[in-house]
C-alpha cells in the first residue's frame, strides 16, 4: 500500500474517532486497523477488478458474472430442489458442495489448478479445498436458505510456497458469501445445521477425486457415531439441469471462446507444412489461443495425420505430417471458465485428393444436414439418429456399405467406421453436463456440438482399399436460439475448396 493511501486512511479514521460517542470510546490498532489491506485491496488467492482491472469491471468476481448472478444461479438451484422433491420428510435441508483440490505431477510439483465447475458455477470462487453449504430457511422453506461457504485457514508457510488464500470475510465481503468460516469449523456448524431428520444433497463420486473431502463428509458429517442421515439424495443432476441452459452473459463468453478458437484454428491451418511435426501444430495452435486471450486448451488437442486420424482420442503427437496426408485437429480453448470446440481436416498439401474429397463431402453433408436439424424440441440423440441415416445413404453411395441394407443393419454398419455420438453438450466443461440425457430436449440457450466423422483405419475389415488410412471429422460449436440455432465456429473455412484457397494463399516461408 503507498504512504499516501494510508495517511489518508489514518486521517479518515481519526476523524471517524472524534465523532464518537463519549461513552462508546473506540480504540485503534495502527498496525491491524490502518496498515493491513482493506478486503478490496487484499489478494484474495484469484483476480478480482482491484487487482486485475483489465480481467474484471467493477462489481464483477468473475468476468461476466456479479455477486447478484451467483446468488441466483444458487436460487435456481434450490427452487428445482424444492420442486423436484417437495415430498422430502423435515424442514431443514443442505445441499454439500465441494471444490477441486490440487492434483500433483510429482511430489511437490503441481498441475494447474481447475476448480470443480459445478461448485464454480455457484460461487465463483477459484481456491482450492473449499466446500459450500446451502442450507435452507427452516422458517420459510425451500428455496429460500443461506449460502455457507467454509475455507482453508490462513497459512503463511503455505503461502509463502503457493500464493494468498482467500479469508473467510473476504468471501462474505467479495464473493457475496452470507457465512464463512475456516474449514476446521465445517463439523460443528454441520451438526448445528441439520439433525437426522435433515434432507442432504451430496455426491458419493466425490470418493475418486477428493478421498480428504469425501472421508471428512461422509464419516464426520453423514455418518458419524452421532447421527446417520437418513434422508440423502444426489445433487450433481440438478446442478447440470440449471447448468445446461445458459444465461445471455454466458453465451457472451462462449461466443467469444469459440472466436478466439476459430481465430487460431486458421492461423494453425495456415501454418502447417509438410514435414512439420504434430506436436509443433498443436503447440501453434495453443500459442494462437493464449495471446487472444484464452487461459487454457480446453483439453489436450487431437493432433493427427494420415492413419493416426482413425484413433479418435490420439494425444500423443509424435508423428511428422507427410507430403498427401490430411491432418485432422480436434482443438477448443477455455476463456473465462468457458469452452470452445472445434475439429477440421485439412490436406496438409492444399489439395484434396480425389478419393479424399470423396469421404470428406460425405462428412460435410451429415454436418450441414444435423445442424439444421438443431432446434428447440429436438434432441442430441434424434439428431444422432439421423446422422447415421445420412452418412450410410452417402456410404452407400460410395459402395462401402451394400445398398440392400435395410435401416437397422445399415445403422450397424455405420457405426464400424461412424463409432461415436455426433455431439455433446458443451458450457464450463468440453463434455458439459453429462448427467444431462442426450433425450433431453433442445431449449434455448443450451449449446452443443456437432461433430459426424468417418474413419477407415488401416486395420478395419471388409472395406474398399482405396480408402485406407483416411480418417475425417468436422466439429462445429451451436447455440439453440428461440429461432432456430447459431453456429458459434463457422468462421473456420468447412467447404474443401474454401480451404483450398485458404492453403493456397498459405506465406512461402
């Protein structure tokens, strides 16, 4: 803090004090009350629009989103929990919801912390070990109820290693928090709370990726040699039912995801050669990311030529892109907690071969045909449906699957060379909300992939030879509107001979 700011400070407060009462004398602590950080200027272990005004505007606690925007993503969630079990025995309720920890490449080396997006969404809140309680108004019942947010103490060894922890009034002052209290006292509030007549909403899973969470919840709060909580419902569907539909301030940051994403997709197709290695493609493409302004890939990208393209999830990009090869790139980037993605395949030459061309107009045609088919009332599955209805008539068209085939067969069939769902919810995670069912219908303000593909790797059976090693898919991000629906991603060339022309203006060195 500079000199100036706290002799002012030290002024306001003295003339504060001679205002008082008499018989309320108030004594200050030059070192506590006057040098210390005020709670807006303190690091709280994550941007707020103090530290980072160029990240956040005022009021904000995360980009987009204010401390009245969580409190209702919050309200939300209990209002469904009160419709979806208004038959629950007792008044009180509390639904258990516990952030991320640090995971470790080695001892003492860590990843880069990801909070959980389900206790993000509700939060805002990037520190890791924290764990939130809403608990409901007795009095009033669901969905009104407070929001309990417990963190860890202040710890200067620690600290000193890994940055500033948030304090607990801090989150009731930054992050809109109506309690908070360290961690320790998470047991003796819980027990205050709610008795064995309670109605708790927790997720046993926590088990497989924070076992000190789960043991503290589930032997300590739940099942202690006090209580034994009979009443207990899991919570992670409801949370991915409010989640699934975005607001408008969310769709503003997806839409900006998936422009950056786009953005780099064409610089990264632009700079492939042949002879280049896969891993400098992928890395080119997360450098394209970053300096527009995204945190993260949104996931390890899929980086693949020639007949690596037929391993769907192939991440380890240690092959080198050869003069006639496609390479297919399924990439997407985080920004601001969102995500983005995207696949194209592309000849690494600039010229499709004719055979080539062949099985990736068969993939183009599927995609335009499905993203038509997004719209309010329809489903992710219906939509799959007709993908594999689609892409075998083009199959069988090209004579690899036998024009007899009934539908049912040819669905069979299909599905050798099409093995995979043709899209996905996407939102806070790649693969968003997968409690939410691919029957659900579309509504507006979700947002999905679209991603058909065809894959004849080397090693199937029963397939024409000529078109071995050829591996193809075209992803695309859409949002559903009132209307209809819109392509987030269709900056990034799709059609072969926009691409082409694209390749062909490629700089010579």
């Amino acid at each position: 803090m500079c000199l100036s700011r706290t002799l002012s400070r030290v002024c306001f407060l003295a003339m504060r004090t001679r205002c008082l009462p008499l018989h309320k004398p108030r004594r200050l602590s030059l070192t506590k009350s006057l040098l210390e950080p005020t709670s807006q200027e303190r690091d709280v272990g994550q941007p707020v629009h103090s530290t980072h005004p160029h990240l956040l505007k005022r009021g904000e606690i995360s980009p987009g989103a204010t401390a009245a925007q969580f409190r209702e993503r919050r309200h939300r969630l209990m209002n469904k929990l009160s419709q979806t079990h208004p038959g629950t025995t007792g008044k009180n309720h509390v639904a258990i919801v516990p952030s991320a920890t640090t995971q470790y490449l080695s001892q003492d080396v860590p990843y880069t912390f990801r909070q959980n997006t389900d206790f993000l969404y509700l939060t805002g809140f990037h520190n890791p070990d924290a764990i939130l309680l809403l608990v409901s108004d007795s009095a009033k019942g669901l969905p009104d109820h407070k929001a309990v947010l417990f963190v860890q103490p202040q710890d200067s060894q620690w600290e000193l290693w890994n940055g500033p922890r948030c304090r607990a009034d801090d989150a009731v002052l930054i992050f809109g928090m109506d309690e908070a209290y360290s961690i320790d006292e998470l047991p003796s509030y819980f027990r205050k709370s709610c008795d064995n007549s309670c109605s708790v909403w927790f997720d046993q899973s926590l088990q497989t990726n924070h076992l000190d969470f789960y043991e503290l919840i589930n032997e300590k709060l739940l099942l202690s040699n006090e209580r034994s909580i009979k009443n207990l419902f899991s919570l992670r569907h409801h949370v991915h039912d409010v989640r699934v539909i975005k607001t408008s301030d969310e769709i503003e940051l997806m839409t900006k995801s998936a422009s950056i994403a786009s953005e780099a997709f064409i610089e990264t197709i632009r700079h492939g050669r042949s002879d280049m290695s896969e891993l400098e493609i992928g890395a080119k493409f997360e450098y394209e990311c970053k300096r527009r302004g995204a945190e993260r890939v949104a996931y390890p990208p899929v980086v693949a030529a020639g007949n690596r393209a037929n391993i769907l999830h192939y991440l380890t990009k240690t092959g080198i892109v050869c003069d006639g090869e496609l390479v297919l790139m399924d990439a997407g980037c985080e920004f601001h907690g969102y995500a983005s993605d995207i696949t194209r395949t592309w000849p690494i030459n600039g010229a499709f071969s004719k055979l080539q061309r062949e099985i990736y107009e068969a993939v183009l045609m599927t995609r335009d045909a499905c993203i038509q088919l997004v719209k309010p009332g329809a489903s992710l599955n219906a939509i799959h449906h007709s993908a594999e209805m689609i892409i075998g008539r083009a199959l069988q068209d090209l004579g690899v699957i036998k024009k007899e085939f009934g539908d049912v067969r040819l669905r069979n069939e299909v599905s050798r060379f099409f093995p995979h769902h043709v899209g996905h919810y996407l939102g806070m995670d790649t693969h968003d909300t997968p409690q939410v069912s691919r029957n659900a219908t579309l509504q507006p303000g979700m947002v999905v992939t679209i991603e058909p593909g065809l894959y004849f790797s080397n090693k199937l059976a029963n397939m024409p030879d000529r078109y071995k090693g050829i591996g193809i898919r075209i992803e695309d991000d859409v949002l559903v509107t009132e209307s209809g629906h819109k392509v987030l991603t269709e900056r990034v060339p799709s059609d072969p001979t926009r691409l082409e022309e694209m390749l062909s203006s490629r700089p010579t060195s």
